[in-house]
C-alpha cells in the first residue's frame, strides 16, 4: 500500500485503542459538562459542546489523511497566517472580562490563539528537522537555536499582549519540549536558566499586569484575600477534597450545583470531576490522558522521519501541558491560569484544534504502515 491509498483504506490503519481513548475523554467531557451546566445554560453550553465535538471528529479524521509532504511545504504560510490572525485580534478583537482574544463572526467567536499552537509546531518541526537530526549528541548550538527561538519569541509576545499568560506560557513550553527532545548543548541551557532567573524581576515588574500579579501572590497565599483573588482557587479545592474516594454522585456536587464554583464548565471542571466521582474518577481520567500520551510518544518513536517525529512531540507536549498546568490549577498546586482541560473543558476552538492535533497524530501513524 502506498500514499496514493484511497482514503478509506488510510483511516482502518488508525489505531483502535488511540480512537478508543479520545472517545472516553469525550464521554468524561459530556458527562461532566451535562451536570456543570444542569441549570438554565445546559441547552445552550451542553449541546453546544456536542456539536463542537461533532466538528471536532470531523477535523480529526480530515487531519488524519493530511500528508506530510503537504505540512511541510504549509508551515511557512501558516504561521505566518497566524502572526497576521494574532496582530489582527490587538486591532480589531472582540473585548471579554478585561482580554481581547476573540473575533467575533457571528455564528461563533473564533479564538486564533488556539490554532496558533499549531502553528508553532509545525513550524519549529520544519525548521528543527532541518537542522538537527536523530542522534545520542545534544546537537542544537547557539547558532541553530537562534533563529527558532525568535520564531518561538513572536506569537508568545502577541498572546501574552491579550493578555494570555497561560496560552503565552504554553508556547513557550511546547517550544522548550520540541528543543530538548532534539538536544541542547549544556552549556546554553545553564545560560538559558542564568537569564531566566536575571530577566524574572523584569518580567514581574513591566511585563505582568496586576492581576496576573495578584495571581502568584494569591497561589503562595490563598487565604490572604478569599473573598477576592483567592476565592476561584479555595472553593476549587474545597470542590476536589470534598469528593473523597467515591465522589458525591453525578450532579450531587455541591460547590458546583450550588454555584460556589467558578468556570466550572471550562477552566475549573476537573474540580467537578473530582468532586462528584471522587478520588476514584479523577484517577481514571488522569490515567486515560497518561495513556493517550504515551501511545503519542510510541507513535513518534515509529516515525518514517524526523519532522514527523518533532510534529507528534510536539502536539503531544501541547495537550500534556495543558493537562499538567489545568490539573495543578485546581488542585491548588499551580497559579489560576485561563487554561482549558483538553477534550474535557467546554469551549469551540479549543476543542476542534485538540481533536486535529490528534488526527494529525493519527496521520503520522498511519503513514508508518503505508508502503
């Protein structure tokens, strides 16, 4: 079989157990969603959500059949789209609660900053397969991290203006992922930590807006202010303990029917999770994104080439971020940050471009069995 394989033939190499698990964390998503918004919103958000999920599988099986040749010559135009997406949302951006990260088109606001991750991937797997290649030897000089690091440095700068410290703070963390797994030399990493340490008080003193800075000080100390900045993160984790083992049964949550809890259809519904399934269903939903994980990582082990390989680190490191930063969030061992739960939290943009991340996943496994 090769790559001219009807389409067809393509999606039967996708492996069942990497449909199964996305299924499962659809269903987690829906069911949490249903009794997060069981008031007067569940028409609206919940069906909503399932017609989201709908596209969202679409974009996967589509994405899926994407070919790698067809990526590579795409990167360029399509980051630089985005860099013109992300510029245009500072001009002419829909406002909402203090951030200007929407336009809004009428039958839906979309929200460039989602796709732009990526974005960023694809063009850091592009630019880093050309320079470096597989091997046991950090390869990566100051030379050849120059230039992807400034490509890293300009959708992180335009997010963060929105302002989005969390989305800003997980391109950056998906860039560092796609350069360790190629290999640093020590010694820039050692001097990339100096600087970090050196530029902290820059970024704390012009950079980050009150708020942001209200946030740091609210996560070392909570109970200094629960009525205000500490309020979202004290009822997220009375939510989370309060679930115990079992759980209080589904739609028996009292911080989240009784609204106490904050976003809790979309930054704060692991806390629903938590409290209404207990210790036992946070467990089994923190397994079941472990193993999607891990089933990504084997299939970029088995790549056919590199950039394949960096395009599925990559994508995996976009939704392992997510997870780790939303988790610690209501779990209390993490800064509140505006950080969605793939798969799991409700959101349009959000969901689609998780679902296309894993098609992609998808493609790159399907083209190892293709000969």
């Amino acid at each position: 079989m090769n790559n001219n394989s009807p389409a067809l033939f393509k999606l039967l190499k996708i492996d069942s157990n990497f449909i199964i698990l996305i299924l499962c964390l659809n269903i987690v998503g829906l069911i949490n969603l249903f009794s997060a918004t069981s008031g007067s919103n569940i028409s609206s958000v919940f069906w909503s959500q399932a017609t989201w999920l709908s596209l969202g599988w679409l974009a996967f099986f589509l994405a899926s059949l994407i070919n790698a040749d067809w990526l590579k010559k795409s990167a360029i135009p399509i980051y630089i789209l985005h860099i013109g997406l992300l510029i245009g949302i500072l001009l002419f951006g829909k406002i909402y609660m203090g951030a200007q990260r929407w336009f809004d088109l009428g039958f839906f606001k979309f929200q460039p900053s989602e796709t732009a991750k990526t974005s960023v991937i694809l063009i850091l797997s592009y630019i880093l397969s050309r320079r470096s290649s597989f091997g046991h030897q950090p390869n990566l000089n100051l030379k050849k991290l120059i230039f992807p690091v400034i490509i890293l440095v300009i959708p992180f700068l335009l997010i963060l203006k929105q302002p989005d410290l969390g989305t800003a703070l997980i391109i950056l963390a998906i860039g560092g992922s796609l350069l360790l797994f190629v290999g640093i030399q020590k010694k820039i990493l050692l001097f990339a930590c100096i600087a970090g340490l050196v530029t902290a008080p820059i970024m704390w003193n012009f950079v980050l807006k009150d708020y942001q800075k209200r946030r740091v000080m609210t996560f070392l100390s909570p109970d200094s202010d629960p009525r205000g900045a500490g309020y979202n993160s004290i009822q997220s984790k009375i939510a989370v303990g309060s679930g115990e083992f079992l759980g209080k049964g589904f739609m028996q949550g009292t911080q989240s029917q009784l609204e106490f809890l904050p976003e809790r259809h979309t930054d704060f519904i692991f806390s629903v999770l938590s409290e209404e399934h207990g210790f036992l269903g946070a467990v089994t939903t923190v397994g079941l994104f472990f193993i999607l994980f891990i089933l990504s990582i084997r299939i970029a082990t088995q790549a056919r080439d590199l950039f394949s390989a960096l395009l599925c680190i990559g994508l995996t490191a976009s939704l392992f971020w997510h997870f780790f930063i939303n988790v610690g969030m209501v779990m209390g061992l993490l800064p509140v940050v505006g950080v969605p739960l793939p798969l799991v939290s409700y959101g349009g943009s959000s969901l689609v471009s998780n679902m296309a991340s894993l098609g992609l996943i998808a493609g790159v496994s399907i083209r190892k069995n293709l000969f």
